[in-house]
C-alpha cells in the first residue's frame, strides 16, 4: 500500500521524511523512521486487510464504533484509530505531547506492542505516556487473534520479503 506524509498541500514541499532533519527538525525524520519500520513490521497483516477490503469489502482503517457500537465511549474518539478490528493506533498528534489519552474498550484484553509484547494493564480511559519520543506511535493488539509480524523490520522494501523472518504472534482468549 501507498505511504507517504501529508506535510503541505502544494507540491513545493519534499515528501522525503529526510529532508526534515536538514531543516533542523531531526525528531520528525526520526519519528516518520519508527513508524515506517512499524508499518513493515506489520506489513502482512496491511496487506491481508486490503485482501478483504477487495474481497470482502472490509475497511483497512475504521474507528472505534465500528468495532464497540453499543460503546457509548467510542463515538466522538477521532484521535485513535484501528487497523482492521485488531490493532489500535493511538498516535501523538501534536508537536511536544508527552502523553496520550486513550480508550481500550474494556470488553476485550489488549496487549501492548512495544517496548515488548505484554498484557496492557488497564482498559477504559487511559494515559499513555511517551516512553520512546520520536519512536512509533502506541499500539494495542486484541487478544484471540494471531498477528504476522516481520521481525525486527530490516525491510526497506516489500521486494525484501522473502528474506527476512515472520512471527506469528498468536494471543489467547480472554473471556469475561
């Protein structure tokens, strides 16, 4: 799938996440590095959703209601995001944000991604705080659900892909 920054509406503006480093803003190149090599790490499973998106009809990017729509605390989110019905986005959308405040509806167990895959602590509302600045964005993974991850996401190109290892990452069941 197309990648690229949404930095400026005329085409003056280099698309290059580089080119903001040599105009002293290293964080951003950093930032757009993390989640770029998230998005390979992930690559299989984006690719499986615009499958079903074909096949199916399926949305690859769709909000919390449409996943909890009888969760009154998913209607006006619309700074997270999920990919498919299985992993939740909740990025850092302004300069300087040293947290995030987050919904894991609560009906379902989450599991963190990074620093390592681990049950997340809470659900409901809740603070997430910038851990790694400039690295990837949070992301929750539902339980019950087997994830294909590229791991430690040496790709540069989807043309790399058949040298380099995929975890299955396989999360039980959580029944309440």
């Amino acid at each position: 799938p197309f990648s690229r920054n949404h930095n400026e509406k005329t085409v003056s503006q280099d698309q290059d996440p580089g080119v903001w480093a040599l105009q002293g803003h290293p964080e951003v190149t950093d930032a757009a590095r993390a989640s770029l090599q998230l998005r390979y790490q992930l690559i299989h499973y984006l690719y499986t959703l615009f499958y079903r998106s074909y096949v199916y009809g399926d949305t690859v990017v769709r909000p919390l209601h449409h996943e909890w729509p009888l969760d009154n605390n998913t209607l006006g989110i619309d700074t997270q995001f999920l990919w498919g019905g299985n992993i939740l986005i909740s990025p850092f959308l302004f300069q300087n944000q040293k947290e995030v405040k987050a919904y894991l509806p609560p009906s379902v167990r989450w599991y963190e991604v990074k620093p390592q895959l681990k049950i997340a602590p809470q659900t409901g509302q809740v603070t997430i705080p910038d851990s790694h600045p400039n690295g990837p964005p949070p992301i929750h993974i539902r339980d019950h659900n087997i994830i294909p991850m590229v791991t430690d996401s040496q790709l540069v190109s989807t043309s790399q892909d058949s040298i380099n290892i995929i975890d299955l990452v396989a999360l039980p069941c959580h029944h309440q």
